[in-house]
C-alpha cells in the first residue's frame, strides 16, 4: 500500500488520482496533510495539484458519469470527511477502469459509500435553505451566519440569489471562516477579517442592526407562539424534522 498526502482540495484529490495511473500504484491510502501524522519508515508521496491533471481526470469520469453522478461526486466531497476523500479516491479509479454503468453498481463500496455521503451532504443543504434566518444590519445588507456539519456553501448560491434576488445578502459559514456575499447583481466568496460571535438571543450586535430589526424579531416570534397550538405538541416528531442543533439560527427559538 503507498501513502498519498494530499492537500484536501478537490483539485488536489483528482491529481492524486492521476498520480495513480502515472506512478502506477495498485493500492493507495489518500490523507489531506492537516491529518498525516509524519512515519519514520513511509514518508508518503506528496501530491501537488496539478490545474491540468485534474481536468484531465475529471474529463476522464465525466464520459462516464451522467449529470447527477457528477454532482454526487462533488457533494460527497464537500463532506470533508476523512473516508469519503478515500472513497472518491477508489471510485474514480473503479469508474474509469470500468465500462459506462458501472454506478448502478451499488455493490460496489465505493459506488454506495459516495451515494449515500452525497445524500448526506444535500440533506444539510436542505436544511440550511430552510432554517437560515437573515437580519437587516443598519447598511441594509441582510446578514446570516451558520456552521454547519458539512461545507454547503458552495451549493447555496442559487436558491438564495432566486429567492431574495432585490436584497444584498451574506451568508457567512464561522466554522470554515468563508462566506457568500451577493450584491443585486453575483455572488462571490468573501473572508471578513473579524466575523461577529453566534450569541444566543441575535446573530448580530444589537449596535449592528438595523433599528426596526428586534421589532421585526419580536414580531415573528409573538406570532410564532400565537399559532402554535399547545394540545398539539409532539416534540420528539418536531426535533425529527427540526433538530437542536439548528434552533440557534431560529429566531422563533429565541424568544
């Protein structure tokens, strides 16, 4: 077995791929380079991403993989999960060496254990466009920040810029320190030098936000409570589709 060190970009895992084939190594254990504890006795090979391997390699699975395996693949590695770089690793190399139809092979470990990391990651999308709740600040950019388990940023752009197409908006993940900034007209990825503290009551300072935004706050919260029907409470079928973890971002939580 070789030892391939990484450095956890998508690019990165899609050179390490082609390193495969160029150094003609049969069985491969991948590791991004935050988690390769250095061995005395296999010192790895270290990959270098490599912009036009990586297209080539891409290029390569894509007249393999239809539409919705290609963003599969894409999803599965937003999950930065340690065993699922390891198996895009085995499935690209098992997808190229196989004739087309090989991803109806579910058999396959690597062909479910991708599925089924994919299906996680759209689920947590999901649930980020259903409970991020914005706040006005006082230049009139509505603010959210999340943290959530996988980085779905990256797939969030177009339901947001569809839903609020006339307001300026930022979504700021504080875990990966990254967020998305839309102006009317794009959105780009943006790093804020010092991104505001989750506390428990508002996203924001209150100093930050627009004057009318704890109105507003209190507002949906009072007609949250007055629509919520008491006799028909059944928390543990609540905490199945809402859980804990997201009511910090809900302002009906709060209150």
């Amino acid at each position: 077995m070789e030892l391939y060190i990484f450095d956890g970009s998508l690019e990165g895992l899609l050179t390490a791929v082609f390193e495969c084939y160029q150094r003609k190594s049969k069985v491969v254990k991948l590791v991004t380079e935050s988690l390769y504890v250095p061995d005395v006795f296999d010192s790895g090979f270290r990959v270098v991403s490599d912009r036009e391997k990586g297209k080539r390699v891409w290029k390569g699975l894509c007249k393999k993989l239809g539409k919705e395996w290609q963003f599969r693949f894409y999803k599965a590695f937003l999950s930065e999960q340690p065993e699922t770089f390891q198996h895009l690793l085995n499935f690209a190399r098992y997808i190229i060496d196989q004739p087309p139809g090989a991803t109806e092979n579910f058999a396959h470990p690597d062909v479910l254990a991708v599925s089924q990391m994919a299906q996680k990651v759209h689920r947590e999308k999901h649930r980020m466009e259903a409970f991020i709740r914005f706040q006005k600040t006082g230049d009139g950019i509505y603010y959210a920040h999340i943290e959530p388990d996988f980085d779905v940023l990256p797939l969030l752009p177009e339901h947001f810029q569809n839903r609020y197409a006339d307001q300026r908006w930022i979504i700021y993940d504080l875990k990966r320190k990254y967020g998305l900034y839309y102006d009317l007209e794009k959105t780009e990825e943006i790093e804020l030098d010092e991104a505001p503290q989750m506390s428990i009551v508002n996203a924001l300072p209150a100093d930050l936000l627009d004057p009318k935004e704890q109105l507003y706050s209190l507002l949906w919260q009072e007609y949250f409570k007055s629509t919520n029907i008491q006799a028909r409470k059944n928390t543990r079928l609540h905490v199945r589709h809402v859980p804990r973890r997201y009511w910090k971002y809900l302002s009906e939580k709060q209150g």
